[in-house]
C-alpha cells in the first residue's frame, strides 16, 4: 500500500502525532522559526485560521505551536505522492475534496474539536499569488461562524518572503518566519480548559442561521489584519528569484502580451520581446527604465496589480494555445489515482481538447474548463461529466492559461480565486 487509506485519517495514534510535532519543533529552532504570543492558545478546543501564502505554512504553525494542532486539507495535496500522504497522516490531517460538498471531512474535523484539540484552518483554500488575501471559502466562513468554541487568528511574518507561490524555489527559511498571535475573533470561554471533552452539539450550532456575506467580511477583515504588510515585505533580489517574476507578472503590464516578460540575466532587467518594456529588479521594487520613460519604484504588488487592470482593458488578447503536458482522465469516484501520460492540450475561445493515449480525445466548453481548480501552479483539476481531469506542465505556469480562459468564458473577474 503506498498511501493510507482516507478511512484512516485524521486518527493516527497519538505517539505518532506527538512524535511528528517534536521533530517539527526540533526543525524550527534548528532554522530559527520563532513563535510569539501563542501560549493563549495552550489549553481547550480552538480554531486557528491563518493566511496562506507559503507550501510550509502548516510546518511553519506545526514546529512553534504549544501543542500538536490538527490540520485539514485539500485531498489532492494530501494523496499527492506517499511521502506526503504518510507525513500528512503522521500529523493528523484531515483531507477535504474542495471540488465537491464533503460532510465527512467537517464532521471529523468538528469531532476533532470535542476532544480538545487545537485545529488549523486556511480560509483562503489556497495559498495567494501576490501575497494578499484572497476570498475565503464559503465553506470555512460557516465552519468559523457557527462555532461555539474560541476562534484566534495568527500571522506567518516572513513566509510569503521565504516562499511565494510564484517562486519554484524556497529562499533563505532560516531565521526569517515568525508565526505570531493576532487577536481572538471569538474570545474564549470560562470553561474552555476543562478537562471535559465537549460533546459536538457545544462545538457547532447546526441550526444557526448566519449572514454569509458579512461572516465572510468580518473573516476577510480578520485574514488582512494577520497578513498586514507582507505583500511588500519580499526581497526580490534574493537568489535566483528576479527569473521567478514572470510567473505572477504572466502578462506584460504594457501589451499584455501572455508570458511576454523574460529576465535578462546579462543585463540583470526583465524585458518584453514585444512593447519593449524594460525593468529593472530592486530590492522591494520594480523601476521602468525605458528611455524617455522612467518611472518611480513600485512595489511588485503594485505592478501585479497594473497588469490586471491593464488585461481587463484589453480585447484584443488572443485566446488561443497548444502544449503537450501530462494528464490524467478518471472517474470522479475512483480512489486510487492513475498516472499521468504524455497528452496534447488545444484550447480556443470556445472549446478545451486534451487528446491522451488511453483515452482519446477529451472535449468540453471553454466554459467549463475555466472553473477549474489551480494545485500550486503547475497543475489544472477539472470536474466534468463524472470525470476528474488532471493536467500538469512541466515547469511552466497554468496561471496565464486559466485567466485566458476565464477571460474567453466571460467571467468578470479573471483573477480571483488563482
């Protein structure tokens, strides 16, 4: 058996839990991971959430947490190779399949709670391309809202710095990321350190009827408060990382041309081969050198936010492209998963193909394919008449590929939830 069996989480014995958390603890005080004010968070049933902008973020909270949390997690993320299914398993995880509703998952996650342990919750569902807050699931605001037991917020100072998402490489972790309390958005309760494990009904109000559209305000509010300055806080002059930038900035600023920016190792500026935009990398910054053009120093959050303005303006992006990747066709209830094969992808402004060898060719409304779900940024998971569709590049960024294609289906907003 390479990976364990869903049945089987999140109830790994507890030697092995304590066990994974001691390493983890041994981990961050090996690369210097502080944590700071989180021993109000030593006793009693507590959800956490935090923004999500870093793979590490649960070893992050794992290795400076008072006591072993509990996560819960996307199912793809969880099955991806064994290694990672075994470690997950080890700490307890809880999978959740984001593509579909998955009581089971809530349930064992709530049960969790009664027993009085201290749970982790990412709200976002994913981690961030620009480091600021995306909307939180629908989800995860009823989970948060309709608890009964204390609900905190911390910060991961420096670990959008240390690993961003669009950055294929981790830079410098040591001594940089501090997980740090922010606030209580359900202050806790008189018995919350007893000794008595609650029974679910005191865990979550299943009758309570919320307003979904302030609960998701005032947990959005709560998200940006712990993410405070982070997206400005990145050093873009580390090693190797002025390459990385053309995977968040995957349209030029100027022309919008797909994947226009290249980075010009020989004379150190990113450039486009198209409008003939030039810029030079700072420390915090980007600065526009053309001649006669000369800018002031943005911050790249700034200019990620100038190409989405400059995309949504523009009608004249062609929605057309062809790659061979790796893909997978399966049955959407199949549990074990199939290996991904060489394939053919062919996407117009009307009709997503992917043509694999056991399967033949796969066709769908562009309209489809585009409510299809991000894994990291590499990887495109879509759900279509009873088939979950996997397709993954080899190094090269989906990100440009599904705004196209939201972009073709209509969508008003290309960006949100990437």
């Amino acid at each position: 058996m390479l990976c364990p069996k869903r049945s089987w989480y999140p109830h790994s014995p507890p030697v092995l839990r304590w066990f994974s958390w001691f390493c983890c603890r041994l981990l961050a005080l090996a690369f210097g991971i502080r944590g700071k004010g989180l021993d109000r968070l030593a006793k009693g049933p507590v959800l956490v959430i935090a923004p999500h902008v870093n793979f590490l973020d649960p070893i992050f909270i794992l290795g400076t947490m008072p006591r072993p949390p509990r996560f819960i997690a996307d199912s793809y993320f969880t099955f991806l190779n064994p290694f990672l299914a075994w470690a997950m398993w080890l700490a307890g995880v809880t999978p959740v399949d984001r593509t579909k509703t998955d009581p089971y998952a809530v349930r064992q996650f709530l049960r969790l709670l009664t027993q009085n342990e201290l749970c982790i919750l990412f709200p976002e569902g994913g981690r961030s391309l620009d480091g600021k807050i995306l909307p939180p699931l629908a989800q995860a605001v009823k989970l948060a809202a309709k608890l009964k037991v204390p609900v905190a917020s911390v910060a991961l100072k420096g670990a959008y710095d240390s690993w961003p998402r669009w950055d294929p490489l981790i830079r410098q972790p040591w001594g940089r990321v501090t997980v740090q309390f922010v606030e209580f958005l359900r202050p806790a309760t008189a018995d919350q350190g007893s000794q008595h494990p609650p029974s679910l009904a005191k865990v979550y109000d299943f009758k309570k009827k919320i307003a979904l559209e302030e609960e998701k305000i005032l947990l959005t509010q709560a998200l940006s408060r712990a993410a405070e300055g982070e997206s400005r806080a990145i050093n873009l002059l580390r090693w190797g990382r002025p390459g990385a930038i053309p995977r968040l900035l995957c349209f030029c600023p100027d022309c919008v041309k797909p994947n226009g920016l290249s980075w010009r190792s020989r004379e150190n500026i990113l450039a486009c081969s198209a409008c003939g935009l030039r810029l030079k990398v700072g420390r915090r910054e980007l600065i526009r050198i053309n001649e006669g053009q000369n800018s002031a120093p943005m911050p790249i959050d700034q200019w990620f936010e100038t190409m989405q303005n400059a995309f949504r303006k523009n009608e004249s992006s062609s929605y057309l492209f062809a790659s061979k990747v790796l893909a997978r066709i399966q049955k959407t209830f199949q549990k074990n998963s199939t290996p991904l094969e060489p394939s053919s992808l062919r996407v117009d402004s009307k009709t997503f193909a992917l043509r694999t060898a056991s399967h033949g060719m796969a066709q769908m409304p562009v309209s489809v394919a585009a409510r299809g779900n991000l894994k990291g940024t590499e990887a495109l998971e879509i759900i279509h008449g009873g088939q979950k569709i996997t397709v993954q590049t080899n190094g090269e960024s989906l990100v440009p590929w599904l705004i196209l294609m939201r972009k073709a289906a209509g969508w008003s907003d290309f960006f949100s939830e990437i």
